[in-house]
C-alpha cells in the first residue's frame, strides 16, 4: 500500500501538471485570439507589454518531516524550472533580422527575472510564475524605456536627463514581424533598436506622429524621409502594427 503522504504528493504532482496544463492552454488561447501575445517554448510573450513570462512547479520532497520543511525545496526546484524554460524561450527570441541573443544576454536576463507570482501548497508544493522585460539582457540598464504619449514626433525625441535610456520612438508599420530588437535601415545604413513593443495601429494616440517604415524580406524595418540613422541606434521603440505576419 502507498504511504499516505507518498499518496498525498502524487496528488500534488498531478495539481500542478493540471494547473500547468491550465495555464499552456489559456496562453495557447491568448495567443491564437491576439497576435501580439504568443506561445514561445512553453513561455507566455506579451509582446504589448515587452514581457516574458514562464510558469514553475513543483511537488514537495514527501521524505521530509513537515510541508513546511520540504517548501523550501520545492520553490527552488519550481524556479530552476521556470529559469530553464525563460533559457529556452530567450534562445529562441526573434530579435530581427535573422537575429538571436547571444548566451551572455541571456544569461543576463534570467538573472534579472522577477517572481510576479507564488501559491504556496498545503503538502509543501509550489506553483510560481516569472517575469522578465525586454531589454532585461543589456549590460547597462534592464528594462524597456517607456514611451510617453505626449511625444508626438519620434525622430524628435530627446534623452532623459534623469535616466540613461532615452525616451522611446513611434514608429507605423503596415505590415510585418514581430521582433524583440529590429534592425532599421535609413538610406542604406543599418542600426540595431533597443527593445521594442508592439501595438495596433488602431491605438496610436491620436497627434502622434510616429516613424513610417516598411519590412523588407529579411524582416528589417526600412525608413524613408529626412531623418538619421543614428536617431534609432539603441533607441526602444512602440511600434505601432496593422499586420502582424508570423
């Protein structure tokens, strides 16, 4: 016969793969209903916002004299799991063009995740959830500039004194892919964005006058006018989409 407590994890154990279960189809159904939240490698990418977010879980050690002994084991075991899948999900990140982190950027932004979320168990599991931000992966600062509404032409846009990311660029795009990073190219020269979040272009506050661009086949961002290229360079960006193309 199972012991009662061995029974009692069990249980445990198939509380959280349902709840995991749970949790991977309702960000499966976000993500068919919204093109700009998407299913990455069991991660939740909210593309909106500039988030990833992953799910951890874990059953607690029965073997332990108490549930509250044996908790402590399994939230490390549940944010181990959490950080892996976050690993996989920043692997596989479009960046633009072709573009993926490199394993030091990743590195940086698990190291940087935030818990947003912790239910503990009565019989010692834990189910947690973990956030990282765009831009989490630079060396300097973390997180995504924010981009304020009273802004109102991008190119013209200048830094922050009392921050060292600069505010946040408009642009419009008609159609194309959603990247985490996307290279722009003015008058044939290139220059990388910071981070990048996505919105319809049924949402572009109205007087904006952001940036028109246009995706070319290597999924770059192409802008026309009398601007420079390196008003973009590391610059994070709203871009503002009436297409996404997966």
């Amino acid at each position: 016969m199972m012991p009662a407590r061995a029974s009692a994890v069990g249980l445990s154990v198939l509380s959280l793969l349902a709840l995991g279960g749970t949790l991977g189809a309702d960000g499966g159904a976000r993500a068919a209903g919204d093109p700009f939240v998407q299913d990455l490698k069991g991660v939740t990418v909210d593309w909106r916002r500039g988030k990833l977010t992953a799910h951890g879980a874990a059953a607690g050690d029965w073997r332990m004299p108490s549930a509250e002994i044996a908790r402590a084991g399994a939230e490390r075991r549940a944010r181990s799991a959490g950080r892996a899948r976050l690993i996989e999900a920043l692997r596989a990140l479009p960046l633009g063009g072709g573009r993926r982190l490199e394993p030091a950027a990743v590195e940086r932004a698990v190291g940087r995740a935030r818990t947003i979320g912790v239910e503990y168990q009565s019989n010692g599991g834990v189910d947690l959830q973990l956030e990282i931000s765009f831009g989490d992966w630079r060396a300097g600062a973390a997180t995504v500039a924010s981009a304020s509404p009273s802004s109102r032409d991008a190119s013209a846009a200048t830094p922050d004194a009392a921050n060292s990311l600069p505010p946040a660029l408009f642009l419009r795009l008609a159609e194309g892919p959603l990247a985490a990073a996307p290279v722009v190219v003015v008058k044939g020269q290139e220059a990388e964005l910071g981070a990048a979040r996505y919105a319809p272009t049924g949402e572009l506050p109205e007087g904006t006058r952001p940036v028109t661009a246009k995706a070319d086949k290597k999924g770059r961002l192409l802008v026309d006018g009398d601007v420079a290229v390196e008003d973009f360079a590391r610059r994070d960006a709203v871009i503002y989409v009436h297409k996404v193309v997966r």
